[in-house]
C-alpha cells in the first residue's frame, strides 16, 4: 500500500511539473472551442486537445479524440476523421492495448488510401510496424517499416528516412542482427547531428548503446547510454528518459552493480508509470524483479514478480512474456519448488519457439533483402526483359491459334443456323399438322352441330306436332261429346296433362340441343321458368331462386352438363311439390374457388336417409351427377325438410 500511495505522489508531482506548458495550450484550444468555432476548427481544437491532454489524462484524451471522430463524420471531413482514428489508435497504443490500436489504425488507413494522402500513409505504416515489433511479430513489423520508408525516401524526408531506418534497426537487433543495426544507428547519428535533432539524436545513442551491450561491449555501451542520458535530462525528454534509465540499469546489472542498478530501474519505473507507458511499466517491474532475485531478496523479487507476469499476460507482451516466465522459473529455483521451475520453463520454451522460428527470420530477410539490394533490381529488368521475347513469341502462336478459334466458331456458328433453319421448319409442320388437326376437329364438330340441329328440327316438327295433335284430339273428345263416365273423363284429362308435360320436356331437350354451351344466365332462365310453372301449379307453396353476386353471368357449361344439371333441379323441386308436402321450396346457386354448389332445400315432411329406398327420381339424379363428374349429396330428418347439394368442380 505504501509503495502504490508513494508511486501516485512521484506520479502527480512529475505530471504536474511536465505538463504546465501543455496545461496553457489546452486552456487557450477550450477558448477557442467556447467561441462556437466552424465546424473544421472545433475538428481541429478536439484533435489538439486529444494530444496534448495524452500525456496528462487518458480518459480527457480518449474524451476529446471521440468528440473530433464524432463531429468529423456528422460534417462528412474525411481528413478529420482520418486523423481522428489516428490519434486515437496511439493512445491505444500508448496504453500497450495493441489489438484496439490496429482497429484504429486500420481505420485511418482505409480513408487516406481514398485521400491519397501519401504522407499521411506512411506516418500509419510506420505506426503498424511499431505496434508489430512490440508484440515480436517482426515479419509484420519490417514489412511496414519499410512501405514506410519507401514513400520518406521518395519525399526525401531525411528526418522521417532516419526515424524508419532506426525501427528497422532495431528489427535488426530482435533478430540478433548487432553489427548490422549497430552500423545503421552509427549511420543516423550522423545524420542527427548534422541537421541538430537532439530528440533523434537521444534515441540513436541509446540504439547504438544497446547494440554495444549485444555485442558485448560495456565501455561503449556505457559510454553512450550517459551520453543520451545527458542530451534528454538537458531536453527533458522524459519519455525517453524513462527509457534510457531502464537499459542503463541492464548494462549495471550485467556489470553485476547490482544496488546502482536498482536505482536506475526505480528511476525508470517511476518516470514510466507517470507516462502510463504499459509497456514500459511492465518491463521496468520484471527488472526490478530480477535484480532483486540476484540480490537473493526475494520478498522484494515476488512483490514485482506476479505484476510484471500479470502485466505482460494483460497486454499480451510476448517478448515481456518469456522474460516473466524465465525469472519465474529461476525465482522457484531458489524457493526449490521443481514442480513451478518446470511449468515456466516448459511455458518459456513454448513461446520462445513460436517467436524464433527459421520461416520468420527466412522470410524476413527475405523481403528486406529485395529493398536494399539494386542486383536484384537489375535481374528483375533482365528477367522482364527475357519474358517480354517470350510472350512476343507466345502472342505470335496465340495469333494462329486465333485464327482457327475463330473459324471453328465460323463453321459452329453456320452449323447452327443451319441446324436452327431445320428446326424452324420442323416447327411449321408441326403447326400446319396442328391446324389441320384443329380444322379437322372443327368440321367434326359442325357436322355434329349440324345433326343435333337437324334431330331438334325434327323433333319440334315432327314429335312436337304429333303430341299437340294428341291433345287437340282429346280436348275435342271433352268438349264434343257428353262424357258421363268420370273416371273416363279424369283419365282423359290425365293423358292430356301428361302430354302437355311431354311437350315441355321436349322443348327442354331441343333448347339443350340447340346450344354448344349454356351459359348461367340461360341455365338461371329456364329453372325460373320451370319454377314459375310449378308455381302455378301449386298455389300453396313458395317458390324462391337466388344466385351468389360472386358468380360470373357469363359462366359457361357445355351442353352435356347444364342440361344434366337442369335436370337434376328440375327433379328435387317436383319430388319436393309431390311427396314432402313443403311450403317454402329454396333453389340456391353459390361458388367456392374452385366449385359451384347448387342447393335444392324445402321445409316439408323429410324423411330417414338410412330407410329410404331409393327410387327412379334420385337413381336419376345421381347418375347424372356421375355423368358430369358431380358430386350429390341428400341431407333430411323427419318433419326437418330435405336438402339436395350438387357440387360441381369448375375453375372459372
């Protein structure tokens, strides 16, 4: 508890004495902001702010960089938002949540593609491949570096050239190339000082400090550590600082000073904590916890021990990750725990392997081989070259082969035209048999017209008169002669009557054969007239008819099946008059989707349909449902009445 209140103190006191000039530029961009500003200023002011409160307050800088984001996409500045994923992405980074910071990155990256905005590319490049270096992914990270590189040299922007060529120096130096990233740094130095980058400067002394120390050399390596240290004190580089104390405190520790080494890296971890350097946090605790296992202080050793593990997890430091596990292994050695010393050590190899392995380091190479090497340049011309005779040759081939594509396509296409030609003749043959077919069917169907006229005619002429000369005959026979005899008399008038019915089932068949198709409004016709008939006859019954609106008037039957049907009704209304004794005869024509339902119901005796025998009237009616694919159905009770439904299928 003391060690964290005495960490916040240092942090506030260095906070607040590194951060004044950087508090009088957030209080004038605030103003700037109170005085409702255009919309690219407030983008500007927000992205400011976002920066400079970076090494004060993450959640201010967060705050501010969500606001720039924000009102850059409401007021559709592309530029604005760009650079706000940006700035966001590097307090990502800054807080060593790499994951988060490449989302963001990416993000920048897509929309300065679309800008074109080279500069602005290579600054997130370069961004990338740091984020790649940290979490020891050295392929990813070189190969970003060095698309970054291209567009500075191309810019001739020497400050920015020697800035990447320091990254990828130290790529050089995470695969154990020292002498060529000590040559490089030397390289740049050079360049610093020339052109007075003391900040530059600072970092290729510790760079060329630390390839000293790889190579085993301590006086230069020593020599050029205070060096940096002197330039950043004079500079107040802090964040560099931070740095240069924690490998100045390795290069003690390697000199086995171990007490001034614990110093540096209080030093450092100090400095790193106000900077809220995750990383560095997490490096300068596994130090300090090392150094204090040397010192066979292991109280001390486990109090940054299980932080700096738990930081690296945290943050998924691999590079930080092997160095825990290989201090957590020798920390058990010494408390002769075996069980724990194999556990990391198994932990440590595993990593280790997956992070130095022969592809990355082949592939690696690879790549910044065929930059810096202009040989390979020139084979590539000549190889181009080569190729370029070669594909002359091959297009000369492909041009007589050309040639025979496109007459065999000739020769396919006539070929099928001719085929085409056949098939459309085949096609008219096939129509003209069809219309003859047709043609055929139609004289068939005249000549047949023309016989049911002719049997009509001769019905009405002949069987018609014959049956009214009937009964002239007998209404002669009543009215000329004195019949006294009444049951000659009533039977008489019985053959009359029956021939009068005759007649009007006769013309009832003519008017069917008369007509190719019966139409609903023919078929509704004759059932009212034959209901008016039976009206007339039965005074004491009463008759109704209705037809659904639903139903089109202009439906159609054929011949067959509206006289079919028509006799169907005609049945159940006389059955209804002569046997049910009812009172209300209902004739009802109604539609479903695909039927019409003709319903016969009356309100007289009814009767049992298991005890009835059937007899010639509903023998009849069922077989001409049957002949017109029909189905009838009886529905009756005692003294209930009696409904006769005839369903018939019929789109329409």
């Amino acid at each position: 508890m003391k060690r964290k209140l005495l960490s916040l103190t240092f942090l506030l006191v260095v906070s607040f004495c590194s951060s004044q000039d950087n508090t009088k530029i957030i209080d004038s961009l605030k103003k700037i902001i109170a005085n409702k500003p255009s919309d690219s200023l407030k983008i500007k002011a927000y992205g400011d702010l976002c920066w400079y409160y970076r090494s004060i307050s993450s959640d201010s800088a967060f705050k501010y960089g969500a606001l720039a984001l924000k009102i850059s996409k409401e007021t559709h500045s592309k530029v604005g938002e760009a650079q706000a994923y940006n700035d966001i992405g590097i307090l990502h980074y800054d807080l060593a949540n790499y994951n988060e910071a490449l989302k963001f990155y990416d993000a920048s990256l897509k929309i300065r593609n679309t800008l074109n905005d080279t500069l602005g590319l290579a600054a997130l490049y370069n961004k990338i491949g740091l984020v790649h270096q940290n979490t020891f992914k050295l392929d990813s990270a070189i190969f970003y570096a060095t698309k970054a590189l291209k567009i500075y040299e191309s810019k001739n922007n020497t400050r920015y050239v020697s800035y990447i060529k320091s990254n990828i120096a130290n790529i050089y130096r995470g695969l154990k190339q020292y002498k060529k990233a000590l040559d490089t740094h030397l390289e740049i130095a050079e360049v610093n000082k020339s052109t007075n980058d003391n900040l530059g400067l600072t970092r290729s002394y510790n760079n060329i400090a630390n390839a000293y120390l790889h190579l085993k050399d301590t006086v230069q390596s020593e020599v050029y550590y205070l060096k940096s240290i002197d330039i950043a004190k004079t500079n107040n580089y802090t964040k560099e600082l931070a740095t240069l104390y924690n490998n100045y405190g390795g290069l003690l520790r390697d000199m086995q000073d171990y007490n001034k080494s614990v110093n540096y890296n209080i030093k450092a971890l100090k400095l790193r904590e106000a900077l809220k350097d995750n990383y560095g946090i997490t490096s300068s605790t596994l130090r300090l916890a090392g150094l204090y296992i040397d010192l066979k202080n292991f109280k001390k050793a486990e109090n940054y021990l299980y932080p700096g593990l738990d930081l690296a997890e945290k943050y998924n430091l691999n590079e930080l990750k092997i160095d825990a596990y290989d201090k957590m292994a020798i920390y058990y050695t010494y408390r002769k725990n075996p069980d724990s010393v194999m556990h990391y050590r198994n932990l440590f190899k595993i990593l280790n392997d997956s992070i130095y392995n022969t592809r990355i380091t082949k592939e690696v190479a690879e790549i910044q081989e065929k930059y810096n090497t202009a040989q390979k340049e020139k084979e590539i011309q000549t190889q181009r070259a080569k190729i370029a005779e070669k594909e002359l040759k091959l297009n000369r081939k492909n041009t007589q082969i050309g040639g025979l594509v496109v007459l065999t396509l000739v020769l396919f296409v006539l070929g099928y035209l001719l085929y085409n030609q056949q098939k459309l003749k085949n096609r008219q043959l096939q129509k003209e048999n069809e219309l003859k077919q047709a043609l055929s069917k139609i004289e068939t169907h005249n000549k047949l017209q023309e016989q049911r006229l002719r049997i009509s005619r001769d019905l009405h002429d002949n069987i018609g008169a014959q049956l009214t000369f009937i009964i002239s005959s007998i209404e002669n026979l009543q009215y000329g002669f004195n019949i006294t005899n009444d049951k000659l008399k009533h039977k008489l008038t019985d053959i009359s009557t029956f021939t009068k019915e005759t007649i009007y089932e006769l013309r009832d068949t003519i008017w069917a054969m008369n007509k190719n198709q019966i139409t609903l409004d023919d078929l509704q016709a004759r059932v009212s007239n034959f209901i008016d008939k039976a009206n007339a006859s039965a005074v004491s019954i009463n008759f109704n008819i209705n037809v659904a609106e639903s139903l089109s008037r202009h439906l159609v039957f054929s011949s067959v099946k509206g006289m079919n049907i028509y006799r169907i009704i005609q049945e159940a209304v006389n059955n209804a008059i002569k046997h049910a004794k009812a009172s209300n005869i209902n004739v009802q024509i109604e539609n479903t989707k695909h039927t019409i339902i003709f319903k016969i119901k009356d309100d007289g005796n009814g009767f049992e349909i298991n005890n009835i025998e059937e007899g010639n009237g509903l023998t009849n009616m069922k077989k001409r449902a049957a002949d017109i694919e029909a189905e009838i159905t009886y529905l009756s009770k005692k003294e209930k009445g009696t409904e006769i439904i005839l369903t018939l299928k019929h789109d329409y």
